[in-house]
C-alpha cells in the first residue's frame, strides 16, 4: 500500500516500490499516469508511452506499397525511440528482411545500414536504409555537436554532405524536409 501526505497545492509525493517500477518497466525519467478506478474507487498507475507515424510507412502500416511495413506493428513507434531502439524491436524476421550495421569513416563516423530481402524491391530497401540514416542523424546530431544551431540552419555544404550517404531521391526529400522545418532541434 502507497501513503502519500497532500499537501496544500494538492500534490502528492510517494515512492512507488522496485518491484511495481520493474514490473511497469520504469527508469527515471519516465512519466507516471495516475487514474481512479470508476468501480472500486482505487488508484491505478501506468507508464506513460508517447507514440509517432512510423517512419518507414509514415502511419499506413504498408511500406513503400509493397506489402506490410517490417518495423512497425500498427503504424506506430515510441516517440523517443532510437535507430537502435527501432532495430532491436523490428519485425525482420517475420518478413524475411536481413539487416548488417557498419560504420563507414568520413570525418565523423555514420553507420550504414545494409538491407535484404526476396519480398521487397531494392529501391524500397535503399529507400529503408536512408530512413534508418536519418533517424540516425536526427536522433544523435543535437547531443553529438556543441553548437546544435548549426544543424537547424546546416550550409548548402554540410546538408549536401548528408545527402551525398543517402541512396534515393526520397530519403535526400526527406533529409531537406527535416532540415528545413526544423522539427527536432530546439531553436538557439
């Protein structure tokens, strides 16, 4: 049983123990979803997990019109989900998709992404590895640089060095798309 004091601006404070923050698979950090059960008047908790459009099928559930999309289940992702995370949590194998990770050396290091399958078109797979590249970039180019402002606003230059890792037309789109509207990166 959990006691909690409540103060005057009607907040609580209690501990929830190790056991429930395993068994909800909590780490600091994560939010905490606090809800009234309407029949037995008790206080149920949860972890709170936002979720975004899959990249890959942008929410369709069916990748580059080929068939079902191998990342996602329902058109959705975890909001804060790495590259990594993406990759542990797919669903290759149950389409036949095969995956390699290696790092090419350029003055910085970028993964390349290396897809196979008999199911999908190889400018569908390439059009996945730009994806995964760019997940890569969006999610590590903010902690990764000093000075973040430089990749809201990247020179014809530093975009077109990007863009020279991507292998279709659609993922150097999108590559622009997300530099231009600056939707990740917090302004300076």
């Amino acid at each position: 049983m959990l006691r909690a004091k409540l103060t005057e601006k009607g907040q609580l404070q209690f501990t929830l123990p190790k056991d429930e923050r395993a068994r909800l698979g909590l780490v600091p950090g994560d939010l905490v979803e606090l809800a009234v059960n309407q029949e037995t008047s008790e206080i149920e908790y949860r972890k709170v997990i936002h979720e975004k459009n899959c990249p890959f099928c942008e929410g369709t559930r069916t990748f580059y019109n080929e068939g079902d999309c191998f990342i996602c289940e329902n058109g959705k992702i975890v909001s804060d989900a790495s590259v990594w995370d993406i990759i542990s949590h797919n669903r290759f194998g149950k389409y036949k998709v095969g995956m390699t990770v290696t790092t090419q050396f350029t003055d910085t290091e970028y993964p390349t992404f290396k897809l196979q399958s008999k199911n999908y078109s190889y400018e569908a797979l390439w059009y996945a590895e730009d994806i995964f590249l760019l997940l890569y970039i969006v999610y590590y180019a903010p902690k990764s640089v000093l000075a973040p402002q430089y990749y809201q606003q990247p020179s014809t230059v530093l975009l077109e060095d990007f863009a020279s890792l991507f292998k279709t037309e659609l993922g150097k789109k999108r590559l622009r798309q997300f530099f231009s509207e600056n939707s990740v990166f917090p302004k300076a």
